[in-house]
C-alpha cells in the first residue's frame, strides 16, 4: 500500500514551522530531509525516521518498524502533532548525520 498524498500532506502540515525540511517522492513513497540529509520517510502511511542515537533518547518507546521488506528498522513517530519534539527531534536527527557525499560528474 503507497503512503496517500493526503497522509503526506498531514506530515508536511505538522512540519512545517521548520525551514529546512523537504520531502522527495520515491516509488510511492516519500524520502524526508532535513538540512539537505535524509533523516527519514514516509513509507505506507508511517512516519518513520532514522535510530540516530539522539532519535532513541528522544523517542525511548518508539518502536522500530523495516520502511519496506528487507530495508533496515526505523523509528516510528506515533504522535506527530507534538511540534516541539517533531522540531527537536527532525534537528537532532540531522545533525547526528553525516554530511551527503558529493555525487560524481
């Protein structure tokens, strides 16, 4: 089942006091970023975001859920509507990242 555009437009709604946060569509999904690094996605109506280590002191009872088949578990956000964790969370994430790699011309 693909993420419903009505879905994805709940999250970005819900994220969208934050300046850098974009999203990305992907086979039916949605890739999430946050300060130019993908910290995270849409997969099947789920918001899930990458188990940085800050991510699971912030969310200690998230549970982990795999994006798709196969793909390494993430964390699942259950309340979005909390803005100021989404906030600090989303941030924390990115930051912990290392920076994108450059591509090859």
């Amino acid at each position: 089942m693909a993420t419903s555009k009505e879905y994805l437009q709940y999250i970005v709604d819900r994220l969208s006091g934050m300046d850098e946060i974009s999203h990305r569509a992907m086979m039916g999904e949605y890739v999430i970023y946050n300060k130019g690094k993908v910290i995270g996605g849409i997969y099947d109506n789920r918001f899930l975001v990458k188990p940085t280590k800050s991510a699971k002191e912030l969310l200690p009872d998230a549970p982990y859920e795999e994006p798709y088949p196969g793909a390494k578990e993430m964390l699942l956000i259950t309340d979005p509507e909390d803005s100021e964790l989404m906030e600090k969370l989303l941030n924390a994430v990115a930051d912990e990242l290392p920076a994108p790699k450059k591509r090859k011309k």
